[in-house]
C-alpha cells in the first residue's frame, strides 16, 4: 500500500477571490498584517502496490485528468 498527497493550488497571477475573502475575514477577526492568502486543496490516496513510480505516473495522471485544472492549477505529488 502506497500513500500519497496531493497538493494543488493556484498558478501564479490567477486571481483567487476565496483567498481575498479569507485575507478580509482574517482582517476583520484582528489579524493584522495578513497579506496574500492563497487558498488550495489537499488529496490524501491510498494506492494498492508498492510500485513508486507507478503509483507517481498514476497520480499525474489522475491530476492531469481530474483533480487540478492544469490551465490554472499547478499540483505537487508527494509519496510517503
């Protein structure tokens, strides 16, 4: 069993409008000083095998495919 995380956020100049309210809302909480919030979204996966570098191939594939919007998107695979 392979486990593995996903991470992916937003590309560079992609505007984030989720992030600007959680600055604003950080803001309005007192916490000064918060600047540049950029929001994301983690995938933890369990992958049956022990091939590495399947399951990395794999998991591009299933980024590439469905968990990011590569046009706005960057991802990171991490296999634990």
């Amino acid at each position: 069993m392979i486990k593995a995380r996903v991470t992916v956020t937003l590309k560079n100049g992609v505007l984030d409008p989720q992030g600007k309210a959680i600055e604003h809302a950080l803001t309005g909480l007192g916490f000064d000083g918060v600047g540049q919030v950029r929001q994301g979204k983690v995938f933890d996966l369990e992958l049956e095998g022990a091939d590495k570098a399947k399951a990395e191939a794999d998991l591009k594939a299933m980024c590439d495919k469905l968990l990011a919007n590569t046009v706005i998107e960057n991802y990171a695979v991490e296999i634990a």
